[in-house]
C-alpha cells in the first residue's frame, strides 16, 4: 500500500504508460516515504462517451479529492 489508480483516455502507448507508472512510483516512494514495493499504480483507460459516468462517480462532489480538475464535462 498505497494503490494509485489513473484514469485516462486511451491512445496513449505503452512506453508512456510506463513511464507515467514510473514517475508516480518514484514520488509515491519519496513523498509518502514508503518502499518501493509497497507500491502499485494501476492506468484505466476511459473512452470519451463514458468518460461523464466516471466524473460523476468519482470526481463531482468528492471531498477526497487533493487536485481538482478545471473543467466541469456537464457545461
């Protein structure tokens, strides 16, 4: 622990989905101060015509959230 999951759109490669696991590995490791493999990080791509489903599911009206995004997708 911990689990990071992305979500995203599909269409980026591998090699980048690698390299984003990667990165939020490295800084999981660093800011949170955990070891390296108590950490996993998950990529879910998203198609555009769901992506709605997922906003209002986990983004709209979460407290958790840390970052918030920029847009509202239902404007």
């Amino acid at each position: 622990m911990p689990h990071v999951t992305v979500k995203l759109y599909p269409g980026r490669t591998e090699e980048q989905k690698k390299k984003l696991s990667e990165e939020i590995l490295k800084n999981v490791v660093s800011i949170a101060g955990c070891e390296k493999k108590s950490v996993s990080v998950a990529i879910e791509e998203v198609n555009p015509e769901d992506w709605a489903e997922t906003y209002k599911k986990e983004i709209m009206n979460n407290d958790k959230l840390y970052v918030k995004p920029g847009y509202d997708p239902f404007k």
